[in-house]
C-alpha cells in the first residue's frame, strides 16, 4: 500500500490555523510478535494474551493481541509519519486527557492514525500548546483500536 503523504507546515501558526479540522493520516504500521514480546519486556507486562502466541490461539481473540498500552506508545511515531513543522526545533508529549482502548490489536494487523486538532494555543518560550484527537484505526475494522486526547507542545 502507497505511503500517505506528510503534511509539511512552515511555522506553528500555520499548523494552529487548523484547528476543528482533520489535518493530517499516518502511514500504516504493523504490529509484530516482537514488537508485542519487546514491549511485554520494557513494562513487566507479561500477560499471555500478549506474549504466549499457542495459549492466545486458544484464547478469546484467536491469538495474540498487541497491550492496550502499545498501541498507545505508538503516537510519536504516527505523528512522525503524518506531519512536520519546518520552523520548530523541538516537541515534547505534554500528556494526555482522554484514551479509550475500543478494539482489540491482533499480532499482525496494521494501524494508522487520523490526527484531528482540537485546540492550539500559545505557551511561553515561542511555542504552542495543541490538543489533538487521535484516531488510531485498526485495518478492516470499523471500530477504532484506539481513541486518544494528545497534548503536544511545540516550539520554535
């Protein structure tokens, strides 16, 4: 499948121009065994529904599924994919404020996210406070994997 295409912006104000609307889809990313047995390492999180692929074959999903958590990881890199700021030298996760975990994530499935923004708003320091909505869908399936409020900041 063709890669989407990055929406470049050339200062912040131009990206919080765009509030209410959906500004930008990431490319699509496939979730692997060892991405879920990695993550299962980094967190202590070693649930067989993640990690034990013969015992999850038996299991409610028919095989393993990625953490909750996992897909939620993903963020920085759907935004890396979907977007960039040609004038600002840095992004830091501010935090969240809403997530919903809507969809189980089959090993082997592929997600993307559709990035909406809700609220840009101007912080010290020359930067940008933003709120988005971030959509993560799961291939083939009308239900999100996952419905999350993202705070960036970004600066100039």
């Amino acid at each position: 499948m063709p890669r989407m295409t990055k929406k470049t912006f050339q200062t912040l104000q131009d990206l919080a121009a765009c509030v209410g609307q959906e500004v930008a889809v990431s490319d699509w990313i496939t979730i692997t065994q060892e991405q879920v047995n990695q993550f299962a390492e980094a967190t202590g999180d070693h649930q067989w529904i993640h990690v034990d692929v013969e015992r999850a074959k038996a299991g409610p999903f028919g095989g393993p599924i990625a953490h909750g958590f996992l897909t939620l990881s993903l963020l920085p890199r759907f935004f890396e994919t979907a977007l960039e700021v040609v004038e600002s030298r840095m992004g830091v996760n501010y935090g969240l404020n809403r997530v919903r975990f809507m969809s189980p994530v089959p090993v082997g499935k592929r997600l993307r996210a559709r990035m909406k923004l809700l609220t840009a708003e101007p912080i010290a320091d020359d930067g940008i406070q933003m709120t988005w909505e971030a959509t993560i869908e799961l291939e083939g399936v009308a239900k999100p994997a996952c419905v999350a409020e993202s705070v960036v900041r970004r600066y100039r």
